[in-house]
C-alpha cells in the first residue's frame, strides 16, 4: 500500500504502475492521506491479507504517520508502515537527473558521474520542517559530492528556510543558484516553489516523481518489512514452543 501525503492521482497511479512492474507477484495499491480514502482502500483488502505500507514521502512526515496510524486503527487492517524512504544516496542520484532535466546540472548519462554544473550552489528543499531539513543533510552531502558544488538542505515549512540557505550560499561565493525539490511531488504545490524560486533568481528541478530511485526504494522498504514480519514471526514461534 503506497500512503499518498496528497493528493495528486496521476504521480502515485505511475509510481504505483512501476512498482507493479517490477514486482508481478505483489498486490499494489495506492490511496491519499488526509481523508477516508486511505482507510477505504485498506478496507478493500482481502480479509485474509496483510499489508506492508509505504509512505511516499523522502523524510520525517508526522502528519503522514498520524494519518496512516489513525486508517490502520480504524480498519483493523494487520500492516506494518515502513521508514521514510530517504536519507539514501539513490535519491541523491535522483535529484542529479532532476537538475540535469531541467538544465541546472551536467552529467553523464552513461557513467552517471557528474562532469560539472550549470549552478555554483544548491538548496535540497525538504517538507516537515526542522527535522526534515535536518535529515535531508544527508542527501545534500552526497549531492554535492556528485555536483562538486556547495549543497545544503531547506524546508519549506520551517527553519532553516529557503532564503536562508540563499544567503548562506550567496555569503559563501555562490551566486548561480538552484532548487533541488527533494520531495516526490503530491506533498508540495511544486508550481508555486518554482514560482516563488524565479522570483527570487534561482532555478528550480522537478520532484523526484517516478524515478526508477523511487521504484527501486519502494522495493527495498517492502523487503526490509517483511523480513522484520518474518523474524517476529520465527520468534513467536520459538517463544510458544518454549511455553509450550
């Protein structure tokens, strides 16, 4: 189950469509958060099915987790919700091809190494606030080692804001700048940042999307929980042979 911090249907059905893809055998589904749909399609669940929900988000969302929380709760639905699916160096890579997108980096597409950047500095915008800038340092680190320009990470609900990163970098040297969305797109109007980015001089990327990054992170967060399922599972066992 793929838990949308928002809604914007035609990002998550091809999320959804990719993932589905890459695993034939697993049931994928997708509902926003925020309203009943989410604990509607967990209703829709067969009555024999666990599920293993993934929040689409790149960092800490507290909404998100208390909006997933409260669908389980209500539904009674057997599920296990995963970590964010960042801080983690393919999504550095997806923020690179991003940039490279829209003109603001170069790279090689066939090595996918960087060989420059059309901008002198860069700011990782991250949505939650405080921790999720923090968290998204991380990634900014990583970006900039593929960039080799200055990167530091930003939120656009929260300290440290955006033109405070801009007159970080702009102190440091760097004039040429540009916003790296590190978001996957239904959790900020990215017209509006891009918009208010302009004003302000900057280039701007586009979310992360549907980046094979995504898919592929996605993946490894359904893995990690089902192992985590089996391991409890295995230690159940052993605690009720042992009783037993």
């Amino acid at each position: 189950m793929l838990a949308v911090p928002g809604d914007s249907p035609d990002v998550a059905d091809e999320i959804a469509s990719l993932t589905r893809a890459a695993r034939a055998e697993l049931d994928v589904r997708y509902a926003p958060l925020g309203d009943e749909r989410f604990a509607e399609t967990l209703r829709g669940l067969p009555g024999d099915r666990s599920a293993v929900v993934v929040p689409l988000i790149t960092g800490p969302h507290p909404r998100a987790y208390h909006d997933i929380t409260a669908g389980i709760e209500e539904t009674g639905v057997t599920a296990v919700v995963t970590e964010p699916l960042g801080p983690h160096p393919l999504l550095a890579e997806a923020l690179h091809v991003r940039l490279a997108d829209a003109g603001l980096a170069r790279a090689d597409r066939i090595r996918q190494f960087s060989i420059g950047a059309a901008v002198d500095g860069v700011i990782v915008v991250a949505v939650g606030g405080t921790e999720a800038a923090r968290e998204a340092d991380m990634t900014a680190v990583l970006l900039a080692a593929r960039l080799a320009v200055p990167v530091i990470a930003a939120a656009v609900d929260g300290p440290p804001t955006v033109a405070d990163s801009v007159a970080r970098l702009r102190e440091s040297g760097a004039q040429r700048l540009a916003v790296a969305p590190y978001v996957i797109g239904p959790e900020l109007d990215h017209e509006q940042l891009a918009k208010l980015a302009a004003e302000a001089g900057l280039g701007c990327g586009a979310p992360l999307g549907a980046h094979s990054s995504v898919i592929r992170l996605i993946n490894l967060r359904y893995e990690v929980a089902m192992e985590s399922m089996e391991s409890m599972g295995s230690t159940e066992t052993a605690q009720d042979e042992e009783r037993s």
